[in-house]
C-alpha cells in the first residue's frame, strides 16, 4: 500500500512496528498518532481507523480559530484528546 498525504505506512523486515502514522501539522502545532497492524487487526483496517481520525481531526483544525498565528490552547486539547481516544 502507498501512503497518502499526512498518512505514511511503516513496514519493516526487522522492525517492531507494522503500520500507518498519521501527522498533520497545521498553525505551529503538530500531531503524531501510529495505528498498529497487531492492534487493528490488519493493514487495510489500519488505515481505516488512520482515514477516519484523520476526516474528524483535519476540519477540527482547518476551522480552528487562532491566536497570535497558533492554535489555541482549547483546540490542542481537543485535537489531543481525539487521537487519544482512538481505539
């Protein structure tokens, strides 16, 4: 599978981790979060779950209002709290 903007997958002979990361960086800020293959069950429903935080968080952030050029403080928590919440 290739990756895709702000989602890139991570495959490895030798490596731990198997899987997709999604980064989006917007205003000063940016946010990281892995989607494991193990915990997911498999690549496709890696990205799935990648796709969907990533559809939730990009708006979030694209409408976000700002303050001296950076996001607030409220909207980094909430981006925070999305990709903590996924599960």
């Amino acid at each position: 599978m290739k990756s895709k903007r702000n989602l890139t997958r991570f495959t490895y002979e030798n490596a731990a981790f198997e899987g997709w990361r999604l980064c989006i960086s917007r205003a000063g800020s940016t946010f990281t979060k892995y989607f494991p293959d193990k915990k997911f069950g498999n690549s496709k429903k890696s990205l799935e779950a990648a796709e969907k935080v990533l559809l939730e968080l990009k708006p979030m952030l694209e409408s976000a209002k700002r303050v001296d050029g950076k996001l607030s403080p409220t909207t980094v928590k909430k981006a925070e709290k999305l990709l903590e919440e996924v599960k």
